[in-house]
C-alpha cells in the first residue's frame, strides 16, 4: 500500500469517475484504474462498485481512514515548513452559513496578509453535516453551533451571540424597539427547521413562558430564512450573525428580552494532532471574531482561557 493507491481510491470516489479523477491527479486513467485494483488486491476487497463508481462498505470504511492519513501528510509537510518559519499548507474549514458570511472574507484577507502560503478550502454546512465531515476527516477544522455531544470531537467556545427578530418594514413588529417571547408568538413567523439546537433551544424559552411559537414557515438554513425576511416574506428569529449591522436593506433587527443566545465553537477530532497551518488559522479565525465583533454587532468572543 502506497499514497499514490490512496489518492488515486479518493479522488475516485470524490469525483465519481476514473476519468475525472485522472484529469485531477495530472496522470492517465489507466494509472488510475491500476493504483485502485492494487490497493483492493492487498486488502482482498472490491472498493468502488464499476457499475455505479460508488464506494463500497468496505470502501467507504477504507475512505475515512484514507482521508486521515493524507491529512497526516499534509501536517508534516506543513510542520516542517513551519521550523523554518514558513508555515504553508492547505486547511479544509467548515462553516455554518450565518457565521461564514462575515467571518470569512476577513479571514481570507488576514491569512493572506500575515500567512500567504497557507491556502483555505471552505465548506457551508449545516451543524450536523459538518459533524459528520469532521469525524470523517473530511475537513480539518469547523465553526460549529453549540452546545454539541460527540465525544470524538474536541469544541472549544468561539463567541456567543444576541438571538434576534428580524422584521421587513411592512410587518407589525418593525417598529418595536424591543419585543418579549409573548409579543413574538403573536405572530406567524419564519423559524429554523424543527431538531436544530437553535430551535430546541426557542421552543424551551417559548415553553418557560407558557406560550408556543406559531411558524410560518420552516426552514434548513438559517442563511435562505434570513434573506426571505430581507426580500419582505415575513418577520424571522435568527441568531446576531445571521443579520449583520451593516447589512443594508429594508428591515429592521429587534432586540428579544429573555431568550437567551446562541453559543458558536471551533470543532476539532480529538484523536488528531493539528498542523502548523490548521493552528494559525484556528488562532486568525479567533482573532477576526474579536475584530469583527466590536461595536454593537451583538457578538461576544469567549475569553481565551488563562486571559
């Protein structure tokens, strides 16, 4: 077993096509095709099913270990680059849309800046998608939405944020200063999916008061519930994140008095050993956070422990 058998199995499968995964690696396919049989051969299983270019179980048992092992490579490559004060690599960061909105273009521009050989590869997912790329290796690091249980996972607090109403101006609640839960349920709204933690986390606070949220619609993504309530469709409640101050357009965000925030984290494998380049842009994404932050954008950095 050799790297070349592993990247040729993973750019098959990621790709979906011997082809493609030829083009990508800058070889022929039939070096493609014959790095792949090897590595069934050793390990005396069929990997990738030829009819439907899909992993098999053993394929996809083979895949989150293989994702590991290249990660292992990229770290030491970046690790030994880092001794001679260069640190280089590529980190493949995962985001939930709301934060990655505004934390990402400055984050690019300071890794640019401060760390040019270090490139970022972004993914927008939901929380329990970028769990399940975490565990796979899939990416190296992620902003998730907290609280979270997965013991394999390493989540060190990020920030904290205000959980707002966001109201377009024909609506009833626009002119409020500030509204409680009892005034908000008086109106159809537009709310995350139920089973999210920051749905759960609205229903406790709307069941704490006695009363219970009437949706207007519900959605997988706090990014689309946001721009319906920016194009007029109806009043949302959204994390801080989700509406940023600067923001403009005809609408209006509206404080909530006692609900409690939203809690964001940096979610790692526990079992992994950072690189260089993934420390230094763990250490840049907390430093943006605190920058961008500033002023009355409704977002609380976590004070770094031993601060």
């Amino acid at each position: 077993m050799d790297r070349k058998q592993l990247k040729a199995f993973m750019a098959v499968v990621e790709l979906h096509s011997f082809s493609a995964a030829a083009r990508s690696l800058d070889t022929v396919q039939s070096n493609v095709s014959a790095h792949v049989a090897r590595l069934e051969s050793e390990l005396g299983v069929t990997l990738i099913d030829r009819a439907t270019t899909e992993p098999t179980d053993e394929g996809r048992a083979v895949l989150s270990r293989a994702r590991r092992i290249e990660a292992e490579f990229d770290a030491l490559d970046s690790d030994v680059a880092s001794l001679r004060d260069e640190v280089s690599g590529t980190v493949r960061l995962g985001s939930i849309g709301t934060v990655a909105r505004w934390l990402v273009p400055p984050l690019l521009n300071e890794l640019a800046l401060q760390f040019p050989l270090v490139s970022v590869v972004i993914l927008d997912a939901t929380t329990s998608s970028l769990v399940l790329n975490l565990l796979s290796g899939a990416v190296d690091l992620a902003v998730l939405n907290l609280p979270l249980d997965e013991v394999e996972l390493r989540v060190d607090p990020l920030f904290d944020e205000d959980r707002v109403l966001i109201a377009p101006h024909s609506h009833p609640l626009y002119g409020y200063e500030s509204v409680t839960i009892e005034e908000v349920v008086l109106h159809e709204l537009l709310l995350e999916a139920p089973g999210s933690p920051f749905r759960a986390q609205l229903e406790q606070v709307a069941a704490e008061q006695g009363v219970r949220l009437r949706p207007k619609a519900e959605f997988d993504g706090m990014r689309l519930l946001a721009s319906l309530v920016f194009s007029g469709f109806g009043a949302g409640i959204v994390p801080a994140s989700a509406a940023p101050t600067g923001l403009d357009g005809d609408w209006r965000r509206v404080p909530i008095t006692g609900a409690a925030g939203r809690s964001v984290g940096l979610g790692v494998r526990r079992r992994s050993f950072p690189s260089a380049a993934q420390r230094v842009v763990a250490d840049t994404i907390r430093t943006v956070i605190a920058r961008e932050a500033a002023g009355p954008s409704g977002i609380y950095p976590a004070v770094a422990a031993g601060s």
